[in-house]
C-alpha cells in the first residue's frame, strides 16, 4: 500500500474473504487521481482477533495522526478471524486521533456504549457484523475524536 502510496494511489476500499482459488485475503483497491498533485500518504494496516489489542494498536496509530479508512472481518491463513483495519496518514492534514472500538453480541448494548461515546465527544466511523475471535458473532463499531 505504502508503495502504491508512493507512485500517487490512495486506498479505495477493502474486502476480505476466501478468493476464487481458495485463499483466504484482504483485497486493497487503490485508485489514483490523475487531476491531484501528488501527496506522501502513508497507510497502516491493522490486523487481529483480540479487541485489547485492536483498541492499542489503533491508539499508537492515532497518536501519529493515522486515520481511519476501512475495516473488514476475515477468516486468517492460520484459522480463526482478524478484525483489520487501513489506516491512513496524510501528513498535510493529520494530527492526533483518539479511537475507541466497541464490540458487543447485543445491539441493545451496542446502542448505549455509542451514545455513551457520542456524549464523550466520539464521531462514528463504521460498524460490521463479523464472526470473530473477539467472542463469536459480534456487531463492532468504530469511533474517533480529535483531542482537545
């Protein structure tokens, strides 16, 4: 991605899944924009099956101004399913981003952790359901806020 990144493509999207032959990926599409000048993004993919450890990585990326772009739910070579999430700095624009990642099996719950997040100054990002390590089928959300 970064050396995409490099010769003037930005992430378009993100898929993951089992392809045609049997292997199981995370497609990246990336597209450029042959009308912008080129920038020195730099992109972030985060990948794991445990919500402590999402939530961690996501903190220090945000820490060094990477922002959210797409996330997907997919079964790994080595059995189980990872959460990942792209990642993107833009070095024009970026500054520190706080992320929070819920995870629940009950929207009820899930309702009132996003409110709870929302009175906390956190935006909404995304959300998937996926079958996860994380504690089977779980419905996750995706927050950020811009620290004051």
């Amino acid at each position: 991605m970064n050396e995409a990144a490099g010769a003037g493509f930005s992430f378009a999207g993100v898929m993951g899944g089992e392809t045609a032959v049997g292997s199981k990926e995370v497609l990246v599409v990336m597209a450029k924009d042959y009308s912008a000048p080129a920038s020195n993004k730099k992109y972030k993919l985060l990948a794991t099956s445990k919500t402590s450890t999402m939530q961690k990585e996501l903190q220090a990326a945000g820490a060094e101004g990477f922002a959210y772009r797409g996330q997907t739910v997919f079964e790994s070579a080595f059995g189980g399913h990872e959460v990942c999430v792209i990642l993107e700095r833009d070095p024009e624009s970026g500054g520190p981003i706080e992320y929070r990642l819920l995870a629940t099996t009950k929207t009820s719950t899930m309702q009132k952790e996003l409110q709870q997040a929302g009175d906390g100054g956190y935006q909404f990002q995304s959300v998937l359901v996926g079958k996860t390590a994380f504690g089977g089928k779980e419905v996750l959300s995706l927050l950020k806020r811009i620290p004051k």
